[in-house]
C-alpha cells in the first residue's frame, strides 16, 4: 500500500510539499481526504494517475516527488515506470480518456470476462504471466544497456576533451578541434576503425613528438637549392686510372743519375726542351758545346713513351685540381619545417663531413700525381683510404637531404591538406590509445548485442500480447458489460431512459434515451457524472482484474448530484469498493465527506479517526500552494462544515504570527461563515447581504471593515483582485480578525459561545 506522500515539488498547486509521519499520519486502507473546490484535488489525483501509467503525465514534467510504499524502496520521479502498483484513478481525465460525450463517438469497451472459459482464462493468465517476465527481463536488459550506454558517453566524452585540450596546446585557432566533442570524436572512430586497430595506430613517443611539432598553424617559403649527385662514377673511374698512371714505370734508355733525382731530371728535361726551342747548340748556362752523344743520351731518355706518360699524368692533374668538390650552400635548419629539423641537421653536417672528407682525398691524388711525375719511373705504391666509402655516404644524404626538400617543399605547396593529414594521424593516435585502453570495440559490441536481445524480447512480447489478445477477445463479453452497465445505472438514477448500447464495429458503446435509436443529447451534469462513476466501478474488474489486489482512487464523483443521487454515489462506491487493497476518496462535498466518514468509522472504529486528511489551500508570495495536513476534530466529530470554518477562523484569530497572505485565506473562510450564520439568523429574503448587516448592533466603522473585508472573494471559492482594495486593510493583520469574531458574536452572543466551547475541547 501507499503509506504516505513524503515530498510533491513542482507539481501544479503543490510546488513544495514535505512531510513526515511526525507532521501528517500514515496512509490507511481507506483515506479519505476533504478540500474546497480549486484546493488541489484533482491535481493531488494526478499525481495518483501517474504511478497508474508509470510515467510522469504532460505538464509535469519537472515534478519532484517521493512516495512511501510498503515493504518497497519509495518511489520517484526516477523510478515511477518501474513500480508494480495495480492501481485505478478516477477523475476528470479518466472521464475524457474513456467516455465522449460527443454524439458522434463512442465510449471504450467495458470487457467483462466470459465464465464459461475457464481453461482458455488459465491459458491467458500464463501469458500475461510470460509477458510480466520478458517485460521484466526487458527491463534487466534495458539497465544493462543504459550502463553500458552510459560508460560509451562517458568514455567518448572524456576522451574527446582529453584530445580537444591536446589539440589546444598545439593550435587554438582550429576550430574543429578547438570545439571537438563526442559527436565528432564517435563519427571519427565509426570512420577509421579499421586504421585504429591496426598496429602501427599508435606512435612510439619519439614519433608523437615529432607529429606534436610538425601540427603549427604556420608555413614557410619553400627550399631552392638544388643538391645533384657528385658524379659518383666519374671519380671512380678517375681513382682507377690515377692508380695504373702511380704504378706504371715507363720503358727508355734511362739515365740512371736522373731517375734516382727528380729535381735535376724535371730541370735537365725542361732544359732540353728550351734549347730544342731555341736551337742551341752550347749549353746556355755553361756556354760549351753539347756533345752529340750527350743529345743522343738525353733524347733516348725522354723519348716518345716517356711524353705519352708525362701527358698522362698532366691531364690527370688537370682533372684533379679543376674537378668542382664543393657542397651548395644549405639553408640554415630554422628555414626547414619543425618536424624535419632534427634530421636536416644531422644530414647536412654529414655532408659537410664527407665532403670535406673526399675533398682531402681528392688533394691527396694531387700530391701523388705530381710525385709520379717527378718521377715517372719509379711506381707509387696506392696507400690511401678508397674514396667509394664516402661517395657512397655522399650520395645516400644527398637524397635524404632532398627528400627532406621535397616533404618541405610539399607542405608550403599543400599547406592546409598536410595539416589536416597530419592532425588527423595525431587525431588516430590518441583515439586508438583509448579504444584499446578501454576495450571500446568490445564496449560496443556487447551494446549491439543488447540491442538485440532487447528486440527479440520485445518481438516475444508482442507475439505472446497478440496472442493474449486473441484469448482475451474470445473470453471477453462486451454486450454483457454494457448489460451490467445498464443494470447499475438504472439502479443509480432510479430510472431506465438512459442506457449504452455495444456497437460492434466501433468496439465502443453509444448512449441512448429511451425509444431512440440515436445517440442521447443534452446529457445533464448530473447524468455525465453518474455515467462516468459506474463506468469506472464496472472497469476496475474488467478482464479480470483482482479487486482485492487494486488500489482505487475517487475524485469527487459528486460534483453534480443532487442529495438523493449523492447517497447512491456513496452506496455504489461503499458496495464495489470494500474490498480493495487500498482506497483514496478526495471530495469538497461535506454531506459527501460525512457518509465516506462515518462508513470507514463503523469498519474500524479503534482507528478511524486516523484515515482523514485535508488539503489546505496556503497563499505565499501572492501564489497558491497547497498542503495535505491531518484533518482536525471539527471535520472528524461534527456533521456540518459550518462547525470547521468556525474552527479555522477562530484558529487564525489565536495566532500571533499572521502574515499577508493569510489574509486571502480568513477573509474566505469568514465570508462563508457568516454568510450561512446571518441568512439562517435572518431566513427574510433581502436584496443584498449589506442589509442582513445593518441588522447587526455593531460599531459601524469595524461593520464596514468585516464587509469589505470578506467581499474580497467571489461565491466561487476563488481569490479575485478587486481595483482600489486597499492594502491597509489586511495590514491589521491579527486586529481584523478579531474584528471579525468580534462581529460573529454581536451577530449571535449565545451562539458564538457554544462554538468557542466546542472548539477549545
């Protein structure tokens, strides 16, 4: 059972209701619960209409409430669809829902179910017992998925400001990264999830940095040097033919003074060639005539052989001291890209190396070529480092050092598309580190396979419903509920010129007077409302229902009836309803509050006088806001509602602590009372209630304030605001309504005194 309504916020007229069972009694089996009209009834009815449909019904949406239920953990905005109360409300909205007054619709269906069908009735009580189970495995099914829902939104959204602070530090002017969040960071993993799992996703730390550096929203002029290969061939084909020119010993009739001094053979042959230029006979230097045999030893020691090979050695030379070994100038490393820097550096100063290297080498072959020639009969042994090794080096930095030109060169050119290649490998990186971190994938597909468990348990729900349906439609008789309808109604109005009619193809009933075949018009209030009562007791064992088992809430099912239907009312609801689990009855009707009263008193007269509760109309800050307090002895011990107004104003007049808003409440509840006292003091019809006033001995000044005071409310129970009311007047506060008592018992001293009597007991 509903034991008791520990908060209601933000519900309508109850926008901020708290209680214990220190301040308002637990609920009983039979509550019955009084308030005036516009008080919070039908609202309070609402909130009873939620847990009947498990969810939080239009326009209150931001309720806030907790509902104590026994032996269960209370009940919640949060939880309300999954509680198991069988419960029935009637009220305004059970009347739109179920009955239209519209002569061209139908009302639903009243299914009373068929006796003959016991078997087919077990039958259809395992299905819907096999329905309660999958909904209850659904349910399972339906957590576990919002967990694991949960734990994906929870991750992408970690993740991804994980990775849009990453991308902060590096760039805050990209706005896609800058505004990354887990809608572009789920649509990038759906994109690439292929490449995240692959084994090179994740970069190594070196790599990361080097991507973190090369993601700057800056480009740079492109690189114009042009490093070619260094004629890698050529100078070893060189290398080759100056090692046979160093080894090879020319063949002549050598004078043997002049190959063991090359000093003197370079100046003796430079010598012969001046005087073979110039035709001299006599030495030039010492004047005397050279010998023929001398010229003849001299030229067979320069001979032909030994030109041909001194040739060969000066064109070596040649190549050797003009051959270009000079590196390009290289850009200095802050021109090159940051990614690329590190690399650039070490390429170039290895060139630089090398170079210098070879260029050495190249020096060295100089220096033997021009020994050899000296000398050339005498070989050169080879004894230096082979230049193949640093050619080889040169050539392979050559094209790194170009391939790094190239990358550079390619980013200035696609400047944007290199970026966002390069932001979105960063992008990869860190997604991958998280899907696997996290088990994403696995996230996912046991999400995909919730799903669809989920459907297949909802298929099986809607087959087993469907075939519950059709059980339910044969067990079903809708002719002999509208026969049980008719039988009460007639009943209710003590006559039978009113009935329904079950019109097969609409599945609904159509009402009818009597001798027509039309649908009734111009139903009056009383006739609609007791209609809509008999409808819903006859629907409260609809198909079944165990009404033992049901928690029934009535809303004023009253409003139109006159006093003899009013007893029906009470009659038809005491008959059908003993028997339930749990009863809430909600009226503004005393004469109606007084049957349900005295019914639950001779049920259980030790504790009867716990079961009553009245929602009180509060005004704070200019608005309404109602509570449910405990009804007090007035209510409870007396037949007439007159008796509790007494008690209320008179309560008021006792407290110290009024407040403006109070005022609204006493000038109501005095209005009502004095009006029923002085027009039962003074039964002559008069024109208007001024002239019952002037009737009254009373100081004609405080006779003036009490009316004005109390005309402040229209006859509709309702708080008007009346142009020119002074304010002041309810500043008096307490004084007004002494005012007030002061005025009852002018109106009727003895009178006054039995009442005071009555409410100080």
């Amino acid at each position: 059972m509903i034991t008791q309504i520990t908060k209601l916020k933000y519900f309508g007229i109850f926008s901020d209701f708290k209680c214990t069972e220190a301040t308002v009694r637990p609920f009983k089996r039979f509550n019955l619960v009084y308030g005036w009209n516009g008080s919070g009834k039908s609202t309070l009815t609402k909130l009873f209409a939620c847990l009947e449909k498990r969810k939080i019904i239009e326009d209150f949406n931001e309720a806030d409430f907790s509902i104590m239920i026994a032996d269960q953990l209370p009940l919640t905005q949060h939880n309300i669809s999954d509680n198991n109360l069988n419960i029935r409300v009637f009220n305004e909205d059970f009347v739109t829902d179920n009955i239209q007054w519209n002569i061209e619709k139908s009302a639903k269906s009243i299914l009373i179910l068929s006796e003959e069908k016991i078997e087919e009735k077990k039958k259809l009580d395992f299905l819907k017992n096999q329905i309660i189970i999958q909904e209850t495995l659904e349910k399972g099914e339906q957590l576990n998925l919002a967990n694991k829902m949960a734990s994906r939104d929870n991750f992408l959204s970690s993740t991804a400001k994980t990775i849009k602070e990453a991308f902060k530090i590096i760039d805050t002017s990209d706005k896609h990264y800058f505004n990354y969040n887990k809608a572009k960071l789920e649509n990038f993993i759906a994109s690439n999830t292929e490449d995240l799992q692959s084994t090179d996703a994740i970069l190594n730390p070196e790599a990361l940095v080097d991507l973190t550096t090369s993601i700057k929203p800056i480009s740079k002029s492109e690189l114009d040097f042009e490093l070619k290969d260094p004629l890698s061939d050529k100078i070893l084909e060189a290398e080759e033919k100056i090692k046979n020119i160093l080894k090879t010993s020319i063949v002549t009739d050598s004078i043997k003074r002049l190959e063991e001094n090359s000093e003197i053979q370079t100046w003796v042959e430079r010598g012969l060639e001046i005087h073979r230029n110039h035709r001299s006979e006599n030495c030039e230097y010492c004047m005397q005539v050279i010998p023929a045999e001398r010229k003849t030893e001299l030229e067979s020691h320069f001979n032909d052989e030994y030109k041909k090979f001194i040739l060969r050695i000066d064109v070596a030379l040649e190549w050797s001291k003009t051959v270009s070994w000079s590196l390009v100038e290289l850009p200095d490393a802050s021109a090159v890209y940051d990614e690329f820097q590190k690399d650039f550096l070490i390429i170039k100063g290895n060139l630089i190396e090398q170079y210098a290297k070879t260029g050495e080498l190249l020096a060295e072959w100089t220096k033997l070529l021009e020994e050899k020639k000296a000398n050339p009969f005498k070989p050169i042994k080879w004894a230096l480092e082979e230049i193949n090794d640093s050619l080889s080096l040169i050539v392979e930095l050559t094209e790194k050092v170009n391939a790094i030109k190239s990358e550079h060169n390619g980013k200035t050119k696609n400047f944007d598309d290199v970026l966002t290649s390069q932001k979105s490998r960063l992008e990869t990186h860190y997604c991958s580190e998280a899907v696997r971190e996290e088990k994403y994938f696995v996230l996912l597909e046991e999400i995909e396979a919730l799903e669809t468990a989920i459907a297949k348990i909802k298929d099986t729900i809607k087959d087993k419903t469907k075939a519950a349906y059709d059980i339910e439609k044969e067990l079903t008789d809708e002719v002999k509920g509208a026969a049980q309808f008719n039988d009460m109604l007639h009943s209710f109005l003590g006559r039978d010129d009113i009935s329904l009619q079950f019109i097969p193809a609409e599945r609904g009933y159509k009402i009818l007077r009597k001798g027509s075949v039309s649908r009734a018009k111009n139903l009056s209030e009383g006739e609609k409302t007791a209609i809509a009562f008999i409808y819903f007791i006859i629907k409260l064992r609809e198909n079944g229902n165990d009404i033992k088992n049901t928690i029934v809430v009535v809303d004023d099912p009253v409003s139109s009836l006159d006093s003899n239907h009013l007893i029906h009312a009470y009659s038809f609801l005491k008959g059908k309803c003993s028997e339930v689990k749990q009863l809430f009855v909600l009226t503004h009707n005393f004469n109606f509050f007084k049957l349900i009263r005295d019914w639950i008193f001779y049920i259980n007269p030790a504790e009867g006088d716990k079961n009553f509760y009245v929602i009180d109309p509060k005004i704070n800050n200019d608005k309404r806001q109602s509570v449910i307090v405990n009804a007090n002895n007035f209510l409870i011990k007396y037949n007439s509602e007159y008796h509790y107004l007494f008690f209320k104003i008179n309560e008021y007049a006792t407290r110290d602590d009024l407040q403006m808003e109070d005022m609204y409440v006493i000038a109501n509840l005095s209005r009502r009372f004095i009006e029923s006292l002085i027009t039962f003091k003074y039964p002559k019809k008069e024109k208007d209630i001024w002239s019952k006033f002037k009737k009254i001995e009373f100081d004609e000044v405080k006779k003036a304030k009490v009316y004005k005071f109390i005309n402040l409310h229209s006859h509709n129970d309702k708080i008007e605001s009346h142009e020119g009311f002074g304010d002041n007047l309810f500043a008096e506060g307490k004084p007004l309504v002494t005012t007030v008592m002061e005025f009852i018992r002018a109106i009727d001293e003895h009178h006054y005194d039995e009442l005071i009597s009555i409410s100080n007991n």
